[in-house]
C-alpha cells in the first residue's frame, strides 16, 4: 500500500508546473531557538503613473521591479506599505531614527503597531529625480525578525 502511494505521488508531483509562485517567501531564523517560521511577503501590483509624488519602491530583484511588482512601497516623507501575509500594513516612518549615512546610503525605518522594518539602503545609479538602490530589508515584529536583500528604485 505504501509503494502504491508513493508511485501516485511521485507521479502528481512530476506532472506540477516550475513556476515561481506569486508570493515571495523568506525563512525566519528566530535568534534562541532552532525552529524557524515563514513570513508571507506578498506582492502589490502598481502602475507607476499612480503613484503621485515621491516614492520608493522594494522588491527581491530587478525583474520584479520592471514588471512592476514589489512588495515594499514609501512616499519616502510619512508612510510605507508592506503585504505580509495577505495584510496590507500601512506605516509611519519614524522620522528620529531614519538617517542619512551619506550622500548615497541611507537608513529608513518605518512602524507600526506589530511591525517595524528598517531599511538600509545604498544608491548606485542616480539622477535628478530617479534612483536605483541595493541593501536590505529587516522585518522585525514580536514573532520574528528576518533581514532580506533586496533592490529598489525611487523618485519624485
């Protein structure tokens, strides 16, 4: 009966699609235990002529950006948006703790009730009003803290 089993499964996994799923997942390390959680990074799809003002936006790669997928969103004055586990969560930045390293890397943090992510971020590609960065993203609430490289691009 277990051979039998095993032969179906394999069969239905063979037939699954290789696709990346829409949700970008990243295994949390909690710092005194061993196990480990998952935090459910969830895309938010944007039109970047809807976007008015200033703004940032986050994600793993370039491709995503360019496709206009992230899951990181600024206005890089009061709030950011982020999508964890189906929940979109608006916070407030706070604007003691965010500061300018340099002329090209800076660190933002942003809370909220549960959450608190910070951002630390260097510029490579600049100009008038657009920019490309590189860094990481710490996502910290009481369950979990998680730091993810990430890439964005920004401007007013």
């Amino acid at each position: 009966m277990k051979k039998l089993f095993l032969i179906l499964l394999a069969i239905s996994l063979s037939n699954c699609k290789n696709e990346l799923p829409k949700k970008a997942i990243a295994q949390i390390k909690k710092s005194n235990k061993k196990t480990t959680d998952s935090l459910n990074l969830e895309f938010i799809n944007y039109k970047i002529d809807t976007l008015s003002g200033c703004h940032q936006i986050v994600s793993n790669n370039s491709e995503d950006l360019a496709n206009n997928r992230a899951f990181y969103i600024s206005n890089l004055t009061d709030f950011a948006i982020i999508n964890i586990n189906g929940t979109k969560l608006y916070l407030q930045k706070d604007t003691i703790n965010s500061i300018r390293i340099s002329d090209m890397i800076y660190k933002e943090i942003y809370i909220s009730k549960n959450y608190k992510t910070i951002l630390d971020m260097q510029i490579y590609n600049n100009s008038e009003e657009f920019y490309r960065f590189k860094g990481t993203l710490q996502i910290i609430s009481n369950k979990s803290n998680v730091k993810l490289k990430i890439k964005g691009e920004g401007g007013c």
